[in-house]
C-alpha cells in the first residue's frame, strides 16, 4: 500500500464512495470501502479516512451534529467544490474513472450489452450511469429504507425523483431531488395520489380518502398521512423540489 499524496483522480472515486455508502456505516471493514481501497491501492483504514475528511465538507452532515473527521487536504476542498452541485459530471467522470483503474470498459463494469446499444451507444451508456449512481446516492443516503413505510428490501426500492425526470433536465442527478420508496408508493407519489410538504409530512390525496373503508388502502395509503418522512443523514431532499411537487403533480 503506497503512503505518497492522494491524486486528483484517486479523491474524484473517494467522492464517488462517499456518495455510495450510507456515512454511519463507513469503516475498514465495509466491503464497498475494501472493495474501492483494493482498486485505487489504498489500504480500507486510508479511504475510510479520506470519506470522513470528505464528510467535514457536507454542511447538512454539520446541521445534523454528524461530523467527519477535523483535518483535511485542500485537494478534497477542490473537489468538494468542483463537483458538489455537478452531479452529472460526477456520476459521468467518476465511474469512468472507475473503469480505467479496473481495466475494464465502462460498458464491462456496468454489465451492458454492447451489441444491444446501436447508434445511440454514448447516449444510452451515459443514461445508465447516470441512473445508476443516482440510485446507488438516494438509497444508500435513506440506509436502503423506504422513507415511508421503512420496508428495507433492496429490490423493491426506487430512487424516486421529486421534480420529475422530464421537467428538469438540470436536477436530474441531484440526490436533494431523489426520495428513497417502495416500488407502490412510487407509483402513487409519481401519479399524484401522495406527496411529501416541505416540512416533510407525508399528505393522501382526496382521490384515496374515498376509499377509506377499503382496509388495504387504509393500510399501504390513509395510516400514514401526516407523519414525517424518514429523513436521511445527508442529502435531505429539497424544500423547493417538494413544494413543486405538493403544487404541480399532487392531485388535490
């Protein structure tokens, strides 16, 4: 393991790292850390410590009393400033980062099927990392949990956009525009029939309450309405972004 001065790109991946693992659960014996330590050369205790040099920059971490560690590069400041806010050159730059230090193709480390991709192959490649880094900082920043209900499998949880996907091409990538769900409450809150108000109270559209005698809809939708979401260490969604969606997509 080499002790020299951590480089542009290797910082750029830590980023990335930081955005992927929930921050209470950052050590040397993660395996997402041990996983990234091995592929940039570094030892798990030494990018471990570069996630909560990282974490002293986050000032919603700050505002929660959870702090990184007290001392950092200026390397990491730049970095911090260079990206944060630029999501989609992060996910992009990153990943593709990512590829080289693994010798693979970006195609390779995402498991895509090059001969499937056509013309478009930039395109489509850009889209999946884009979605998959996404995914990867909304969830891992609620603790995989759905902020709703805190069902905490895996597989029927989606990184659920606040400010829809074709409204804003700019926040697409913004963690702050994501919400970690199951897969209904998705459908409702994409469709309307739920929204989050700014100061994070979950509101049942009129649309359900008509089915109030309806117990599976008293259960999944009308038992929740008026309590807070379960709000993530870092990331916490926007108050501009949920008001948009309380004024424009929520069926009142």
């Amino acid at each position: 393991m080499k002790n020299k001065d951590w480089t542009r790109e290797e910082t750029i991946i830590a980023f990335n790292v930081y955005c992927k693992i929930p921050f209470k659960s950052s050590s040397k014996s993660n395996p997402t850390i041990i996983k990234y330590s091995n592929l940039i050369g570094r030892s798990p205790s030494a990018l471990n410590m570069k996630i909560g040099n990282i974490g002293r920059l986050d000032p919603v971490l700050k505002e929660k009393g959870i702090v990184g560690l007290s001392h950092g590069s200026k390397l990491e400041e730049q970095i911090w400033e260079e990206f944060n806010g630029d999501w989609e050159r992060l996910a992009f730059e990153s990943e593709l980062l990512i590829s080289k230090y693994a010798n693979k193709s970006i195609e390779e480390l995402l498991e895509i099927e090059i001969d499937k991709l056509g013309v478009d192959r930039e395109t489509i490649v850009k889209q999946r990392v884009n979605q998959n880094f996404f995914r990867s900082t909304v969830l891992s920043s609620y603790y995989f949990k759905c902020c709703i209900t805190g069902l905490s499998v895996t597989d029927l949880l989606i990184a659920s956009h606040i400010v829809p996907w074709s409204v804003s091409s700019e926040q697409r990538l913004n963690p702050r525009n994501g919400l970690c769900l199951n897969s209904l409450h998705d459908r409702a809150f994409d469709q309307g029939y739920i929204s989050i108000t700014p100061d994070f109270k979950i509101i049942v559209s009129k649309s359900l309450w008509e089915f109030e005698d309806v117990k599976s809809v008293q259960d999944f939708f009308l038992k929740f309405h008026g309590q807070q979401i379960q709000l993530p260490d870092r990331f916490i969604p926007d108050r501009e972004f949920l008001d948009y969606h309380h004024s424009n997509i929520f069926k009142k």
